[in-house]
C-alpha cells in the first residue's frame, strides 16, 4: 500500500513536472553562469547546473566588454559559446510546437575571429541554417534594410513530437559556431492551422508536426515597430513596414486605437491588438483615381514554399462594400472581391488571412500587392492591411537556403572558400597599398610639380569627395591634372565637361558667406543663393545640406547629367565646389526665376500668351534634346513649372537633374524603378508600374502646359473635389473643346482662340492615360512651334486690322514652319494627324 502511495506520489510529480516543462520556457544565456533579466524575463545561464537541458560539450566561453548600439538585449549578448566540434543543447520537454530563437551577436574573441565563423545548425533533424555566416547576414541585412544592427536572431516554429529537442552547432571544418542567447517558448494556443488557401490552387497542408518554419519577416504595417515585451504571447517583435514598400507613395496610414477585438476567440495569439490598430490603405481618393497597387517587395530564398499571412481590421468603415480589393501575392491573384468588413464580421474585428505560395528557383523576391478589383461594382474600390508576416516553409527536412543561391553577398561561402578569400583580400590589400602608395606619390610629385602654375587656393580635396567621374580614376595622371586645371586653361575634356572647381573661399566671397538675403530658393536638397563671381558674373549657387546621403546622391546624379549635357534650354553648370566637406554646384544665374513664379503665387506681372508658349517651347526643346541627344536617352523625372527656369530675356532652360535617370537601354522599352517625382506631375502609368520611360516626362510636360495656360496649382486642396487635381480638370474641359472656360482669366482676349485650342489637343494627348498614346518630346515642340505660327500669324493679322483673309494666313504659316528636317517632318506630320483627327469630336473622347 505505502509502496504503491509512493509510486503513484512520484507518478504525479513526474506528470507535473512534465506539466511545468511544457508551460516552461528555456531561456539560455549562452556562456554566462549566472541568470539575468532582460526584457522582463529570466535567462538562465547555460554554465550554471540545470536538470532540464544539458549541454554535450562545453566549447569556449567568450565574453566581451561592450556591445555597440543600444540594444535591449545588450546585456545578454555579453557572453556567447563557441564551439570548435561538434556540440549540442538538450532540452527534455513536452511535445508540442515550440517557437525556438537563436541569437547571434558578431564580437570576435581570443583567437577566434568571427569573421571566420560557419556552422551549421540543426534542431533535431531540421536543418536550419547551413554553413551560416553571421557577420555576412548581418551584413546583408543591414544593406537591404538601411539598418545598423549588429545582432541577429533567427527564429523558427517546430512542431516536436517526442519530448525532447536537441539543438546541434556543427561547425564546418576548421571553422567554429556560436551562439549568444536561446530561446526555447512553447506555443500553448494554435497559431497555425492544418491547412492553408495555396495562391491560384486549393488548400494546401501545413505540415508543420515534425516538420518545421522560419519567419521572416513580421511587420506592423502602417504603424510602429512592436517590442517583444509588447507582444508576450511569444515574445514576437515586429517591424514596421515601411521600407519594403515599393512606393511609398501608394499609401496612407491609418489608426484607430480604440475597440479592437478578435473576430474570433481562438484568435487571440495569433498577434497583439496593437498591430490591427494601424494600417495601410490607398491614397487618398480625391486626388488620384485609385488605379493602382500598394506593393512590398521581400528577399527570401529562391525554391521554397512561403507562408503568407494577412492580418487585417477595418477601423474606419461600419458597412460592407466600402472597400473592395485583391490580392497578389508574386504577381498572381491570391483572393479577389474581398471586403475585410464582411470577413471579419464587422468593424474593428482583428482578423487574418493565411496564403501559401511557391517561390521558384531563380527567383528571390517575393511580391505582396494590393489592388483594386475592377469586377467589383462596390462604391469604394481601395485596399487595406494591417499587418503582415511571411514564413519559410521547411523543405526534406531542411531550412537553410541552399549554397549558390542569388546573393552576391558573402553568405553562403564554405568557410574553406571564405578563408582563402581572406588570404586572398590580405594579398590583394598588401598589393594594392604598394600601388597606391606609388600612384599616392606619382600625385603628390605632379601636384608638386602643378603647384607653381596654379594658385595657391587650388589645394587637393581633402574631404574624399569627388564627382562621379573621377571615382576611381585617380591614379590617371591626366584626370588628376584636369582635376587641378583652372577654367581658364585649355585643359582636358574632362576640365571642361566638368566646369571650374572653385574654392569655398571664393564660394564664399561670391554669396557674401552665404547670406540669407541672396537665398533664392531653398528645397530638401538645400539652399540656393544667388551670387557674384569676383569678375563680375552673376551665379546661383546650390549649396546641399552637409552630409546629407540623399543629396549626395542626387548631387552626384546631377554633375553627372549636366557634365554630358550642353544646351541652350539646359541650365547649364559653370563649376564646383567640394572643399571641406561642401556639396556646392555653381550653375548660370537665371534672372527671372521660375517660371511658375510667373504664373501665380506672386506679384509679377502676368505673361502674354506669346511669352508662354515661348517658355513652354524652350523647355520642349530641352526635354528633347535629353530624350534625344545622350546615348541613351535621359529621363529627368521631375518636370514641373518650378524646374523650368528663365533668364534675363524669359529664354526657358530646364533645370534640376537630381532625379534624372539614363534612359533605357536599347533592348529595354522601360527602366524600372521607384516612384518618385512630383505629386500632380507624376505619370499614372509610372505610378501604377514602376516603369519609367521618356513618356513620363511627357505625361508630366502636359501638366506643366495646363499649369501654364490656366495659372494655378496642379494640386489645390482647397478646391471643390473635382477641380482639386489639374490634370482631371483640365482634361474634363478639354474633352468638351471648351478649355477656355478655365483658362488664367489675365489672357483674356490677347491669344488667339484656334492655337489655345491646339494647345489644349497637345497637352490632353500629353496626359493620356498610357505612354504609348502619348506623343514623344519631338512631337510635342513641333505642335507647340505650330501653336505659336498660328497665335502670330492672328496677332499680325489683328494688328493689321484683317487686311489680309484667314485663308492667306494659313498658307503663308505652312511655309514657313520652323526648323524642321526632313527625316522629322514625316514623323511630325504623322503625329500632326492624330492631333487632327482628335479634334473631330469622338463618341468615346479619348
Ligand atoms: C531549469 O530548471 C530549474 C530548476 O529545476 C529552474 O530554476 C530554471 O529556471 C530552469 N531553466 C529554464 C531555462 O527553464
Ligand atoms: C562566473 O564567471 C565569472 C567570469 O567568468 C567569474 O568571475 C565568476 O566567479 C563566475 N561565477 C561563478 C558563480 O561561477
Ligand atoms: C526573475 O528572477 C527573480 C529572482 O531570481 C525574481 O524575483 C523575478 O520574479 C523573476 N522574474 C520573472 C519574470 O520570472
Ligand atoms: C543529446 O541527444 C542526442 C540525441 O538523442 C544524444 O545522442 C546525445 O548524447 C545527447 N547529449 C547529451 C549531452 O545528453
Ligand atoms: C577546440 O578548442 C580547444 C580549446 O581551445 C582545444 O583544446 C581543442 O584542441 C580544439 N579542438 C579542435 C578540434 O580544434
Ligand atoms: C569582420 O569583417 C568586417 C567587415 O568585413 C570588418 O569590419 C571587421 O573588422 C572584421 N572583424 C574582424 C575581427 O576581423
Ligand atoms: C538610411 O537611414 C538613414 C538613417 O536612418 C536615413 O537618414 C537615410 O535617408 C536612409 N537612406 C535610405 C536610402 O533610405
Ligand atoms: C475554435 O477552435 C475550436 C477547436 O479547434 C473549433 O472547434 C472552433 O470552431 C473554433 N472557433 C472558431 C470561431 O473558429
Ligand atoms: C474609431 O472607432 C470608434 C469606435 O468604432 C469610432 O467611434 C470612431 O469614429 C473611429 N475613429 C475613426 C477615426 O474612424
Ligand atoms: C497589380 O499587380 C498585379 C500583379 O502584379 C498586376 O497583374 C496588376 O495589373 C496590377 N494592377 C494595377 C492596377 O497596376
Ligand atoms: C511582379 O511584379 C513586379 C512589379 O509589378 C515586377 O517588378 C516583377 O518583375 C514581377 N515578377 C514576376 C515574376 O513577374
């Protein structure tokens, strides 16, 4: 009887303990023989005696000092355990699915240089990563996420079915692992389900028992990063989703804290509350008609199969059918018609949706997108999300991305390749320090030599910067001499592609130490003042704000574009300056400014109709010679009346290159990119598809000539919904051949009706919808050219009080077409007719 008491006794405390192991969760400070807190919670270290894992090899305990950054979990990534064999953690637990993450932190310690580190590792037979890099990953991380960190932690979900989890660090040969921190969590409520809606297909399995997953990604879209302490169900942390979005531009955010609940109670780990009080839809609907996808772009690992879960909450609408949408998960449809509000059962219900696809070999990106679903009839058509997460599924028992895969990067080299390649880079690095310090003095010997020629203020650079074109040409002793030559001298192509290089002295002396007074513009580049040169020449002089990376870029951009290009209607660059740090571009004054500062905004006085369509000529011109006269063609991005600029006699020049791209090569019909641009310039299409083309530029042209003739803003949100955007109103007008009903009322009378309403065919051809309707730049200054014979030939023959019939006009303005030749004039014509036979009203306008 005692001895069965007994027995039943020790029956029950092993069910418990086996009832407290599984609600336990392991947290491992790896290294450290003590336990501490860190994010509210106790990790134990892995020296200190514990009957519930055991370690099989004790490896090297490793310990630094510092950790740079502030990390919350500094503290434990102060010790970490290395392993030169292969080593493994066993944990005895109850079977269930457990969420296990290992934390890396790169410091290198003693002899072991981290740098050197690969490994495998595996839990129990899935193999998680494969020849693992950690300073490469994080590396990589970093370059694609414009982050700093400095540590990284992989997490996985692993269904276990005995009751025991061994976690092996392999170390590849001659190589070692480690690993600063773990966390071992079971999972208590479901947050996978059996089966999941695979994309194009029917339901596919989730086999996660035995089988295993890796996050990868976890974002709280629209709204703030969430701590794990924020999130304890499994201390999950999530990042916000901003920069994997493809354009930013695509969408607004939005919130509402109060009253979230879930749709259902078995739902109430599958995330916090937190993450549905904040999301994503489209952008506003009064401005843009809603013809477009919000879109992220991820990097995962080619031939894996990827959980894609949606969570979603409608916080704003209390009605079915107010937002309908799609969604494509890699460019195919995942779900059509789908209304949140319906899904969930309502309002401010916290609901999610879970898709699988595949991701094929050769590829590694995965495309989320939402979008509007043209079949349905629903009042609002426009897209929401919340929150997102994507999971890697495992694949024959295995995680890790296969080595070779897409990556330029160092990840995925065997630790044989990576040390070689270290010798190798040491080799190099001895080579190239004997080159360069021989190209060093082969300078320092020619600037010695220059030095008595050239004044004294022309020292060398110190601050590293230099234009684009000379990067990594240095060596040349001809480049570094055009680098020292003054504008006067006839020095190489590059000296006078480039301009003059002046001295922040002289910069300084030209703007009075850049007084504010002579500020003549100012943007998120910087400022530009205007200045005077020492003999007397007025210049502006743009001067970006100190280290600031996106004016670098641009900055460099721009030299570079404006160092190819010269032309009468291009502002043109006089010089530079890169002393001391400065980003500075010395460029033509143009006296007269902008010319939308001629249009309204501003006490000027108005132009004539003739002075209009000659601004809009000479920017035509310069549009064209960019599309046409460079190689390839240049695209510049950011057409709008402020960057066209006119001088002293109103000769239009466009300016402003910092967005200017290349165009396409000529194999390509379209250069791919991220939006950007100017809102109410900017080209649907281009929104819509990211391709940008010379017809952008086009699209954005037209909106600058309904800008010119109608003198407001493109974008006034202070109109009436209808007449907020330009291009919409402008277009609706033009489409009834009344235009003149909105036109800048200061034009009344002084223009002649038959080339405003060309004018008006021109810029509404500029603006359809597709480039390809579109006319080219060529096109549209032949047009415009025509437009202004037409307002001259009325002007004379109203000057002369009609002594001569309309007829005669138009016969003498064919013959006396400007400067075309004769390869153009066929293609003009050609254009001349669509503009002809769109004037003829059409049952379906255009
Ligand atoms: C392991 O068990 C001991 C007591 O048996 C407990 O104090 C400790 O917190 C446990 N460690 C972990 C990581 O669960
Ligand atoms: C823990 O390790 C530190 C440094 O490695 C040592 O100074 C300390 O005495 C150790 N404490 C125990 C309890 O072993
Ligand atoms: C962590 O351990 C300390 C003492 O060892 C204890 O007072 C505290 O309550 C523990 N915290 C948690 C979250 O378990
Ligand atoms: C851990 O588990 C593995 C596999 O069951 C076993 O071979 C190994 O001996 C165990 N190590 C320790 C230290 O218990
Ligand atoms: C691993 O490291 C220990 C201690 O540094 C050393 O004694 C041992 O020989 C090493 N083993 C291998 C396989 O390199
Ligand atoms: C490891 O590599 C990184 C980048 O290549 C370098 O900055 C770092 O100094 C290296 N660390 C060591 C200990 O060699
Ligand atoms: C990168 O991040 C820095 C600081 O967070 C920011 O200033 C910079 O604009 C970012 N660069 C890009 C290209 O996003
Ligand atoms: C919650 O889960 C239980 C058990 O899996 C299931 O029977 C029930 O239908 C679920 N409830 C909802 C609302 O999904
Ligand atoms: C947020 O939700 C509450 C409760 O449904 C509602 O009264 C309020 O209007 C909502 N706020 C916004 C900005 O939609
Ligand atoms: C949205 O993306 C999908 C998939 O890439 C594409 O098929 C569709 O045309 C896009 N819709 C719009 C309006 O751009
Ligand atoms: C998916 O669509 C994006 C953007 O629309 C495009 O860049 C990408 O190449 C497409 N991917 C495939 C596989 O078609």
């Amino acid at each position: 009887m005692k001895l069965s008491g007994l027995l039943l006794l020790l029956l029950v405390s092993v069910f418990l303990r086996l009832g407290q192991a599984q609600v336990k969760s392991f947290l491992v400070d790896c290294g450290s023989n003590s336990s501490i807190s860190v994010d509210g919670r106790n990790w134990t270290g892995d020296s200190v005696p514990a009957d519930n894992f055991t370690l099989s090899s004790p490896g090297v305990l490793a310990s630094t000092a510092a950790i740079s950054g502030d990390q919350l979990y500094g503290n434990l990534y102060k010790t970490a355990r290395i392993f030169n064999a292969s080593s493994s953690y066993n944990f005895s637990l109850v079977s269930g699915t457990y969420c296990i993450r290992l934390h890396f932190y790169a410091f290198s310690f003693e002899n072991f240089n981290v740098n050197e580190s690969a490994f495998d590792v595996m839990a129990n037979s899935l193999k998680l990563v494969s020849k693992f890099d950690v300073p490469g990953e994080i590396y990589w991380k970093n370059m694609r996420s414009n982050s700093t960190d400095t540590s990284l932690v992989k997490e996985y979900f692993l269904g276990i079915s005995s009751n025991k989890l061994q976690i092996e660090f392999i170390p590849d040969s001659g190589s070692f692992a480690f690993v600063n921190a773990m966390e071992v969590i079971p999972v208590l409520h479901k947050l996978f389900t059996d089966s999941a809606n695979k994309v194009g297909g029917l339901k596919s399995s989730l086999p996660l028992m035995d089988h295993g997953i890796e996050t990868m990604y976890r974002l709280n879209v629209g709204g703030p990063k969430i701590k794990s302490i924020e999130d304890q169900s499994v201390w999950r942390r999530w990042e916000s989703d901003e920069r994997f979005m493809f354009s930013l531009n695509t969408a607004n955010t939005i919130s509402n804290t109060s009253t979230v609940t879930y749709a259902s109670a078995n739902d109430t780990s599958i995330a916090p509350l937190l993450v549905y009080e904040t999301g994503r839809t489209m952008i506003d609907n009064d401005v843009l008609e809603k013809r477009f996808n919000m879109s992220w772009k991820f990097d995962v690992d080619p031939n894996f199969d990827y959980l894609v879960r949606l969570h979603f909450c409608e916080v704003i609408y209390d009605k079915p059918n107010m937002r309908i949408f799609r969604i494509y998960i890699n460019n195919k449809t995942a779900a059509e018609n789908y209304d949140v509000f319906v899904k969930a059962g309502g309002k401010n219900k916290a609901y999610h949706e879970d898709y699988v696809d595949a991701v094929s070999q050769q590829i590694d990106t995965l495309w989320l997108q939402l979008g509007p679903d043209s079949s349905t009839s629903a009042s609002g058509t426009d897209a929401l999300l919340n929150g997102l997460e994507i999971f890697k599924l495992s694949h024959n028992g295995n995680l890790a991305h296969a080595p070779g895969r897409i990556d330029t990067g160092r990840g995925g080299l065997p630790a044989t390749k990576q040390k070689s390649k270290v010798l190798w880079a040491a080799i190099v690095a001895g080579v190239g320090s004997v080159i360069a310090i021989m190209i060093l003095s082969a300078i320092f010997m020619c600037h010695c030599i220059r030095k008595k020629k050239t004044p004294p203020e022309e020292k060398s650079n110190p601050s590293g910067w230099l234009p684009p074109f000379l990067h990594g040409t240095m060596g040349s002793t001809s480049k570094a001499q055009a680098l020292k030559s003054s504008p006067n001298s006839k020095g190489s192509m590059a000296a006078n592609r480039m301009g003059r290089r002046f001295t922040i002295a002289e910069i300084r002396a030209a703007t009075k130490n850049f007084d504010e007074a002579l500020i003549i513009g100012s943007g998120g580049f910087g400022k530009v003042y205007k200045g005077e040169l020492e003999e007397g020449n007025l210049v502006a002089v743009k001067r970006a704000h100190p280290q600031s990376e996106q004016g670098l870029k641009e900055f460099e951009t721009e030299i570079e574009m404006l160092s190819k290009l010269r032309h009468r209607h291009l502002v043109s660059m006089i010089g530079y300056c890169d002393e001391q740090n400065e980003m500075i571009l010395v460029y033509e004054y143009m006296a007269n400014g902008t010319l939308r500062s001629h249009l309204f905004g501003s006490d000027l006085p108005p132009l004539t109709w003739k002075q209009r369509l000659d601004a809009c000529i000479g920017a035509a011109r310069g549009l064209h010679y960019l599309h046409t006269g460079a190689e390839r063609g240049i695209i510049h991005r950011d057409v709008k009346t402020t960057n066209i600029l006119l001088d002293e006699n109103f000769v239009a020049k466009m300016a402003d290159f910092g967005l200017s791209k290349d165009g396409p090569a000529l194999d390509h019909t379209h250069v791919s990119t991220a939006v950007k641009g100017s809102f109410g310039y900017l080209d649907p299409e281009y929104f819509r598809r990211q391709q940008l083309t010379q017809k952008s530029d086009v699209y954005s042209f037209g909106v600058v000539l309904f800008e010119v003739v109608c003198a407001r803003p493109v974008i006034n949100p202070s109109l009436p919904r209808d007449q907020i955007n330009l291009a919409e109103w402008a277009v609706h007008w033009q489409r009834q051949q009344s235009i003149e009903t909105i036109i800048d009322p200061r034009l009344e009378g002084n223009y002649s009706p038959e080339s405003l309403k060309k004018f008006g065919d021109i810029a509404e051809k500029c603006i359809a919808d597709e480039g390809k309707n579109r006319p080219t730049m060529g096109e549209v200054l032949w047009h415009l050219e025509y437009v202004l014979q037409l307002h001259e030939a009325y002007m004379r023959s109203t000057d002369a009080n009609s002594y001569s019939g309309s007829q005669m006009r138009f016969a003498d303005m064919s013959l006396s077409l400007p400067g075309i030749t004769e390869g153009e004039e066929e293609a003009s014509l050609e254009a001349e007719n669509i503009v002809e036979n769109s004037v003829e009203p059409k049952a379906d306008g255009c």
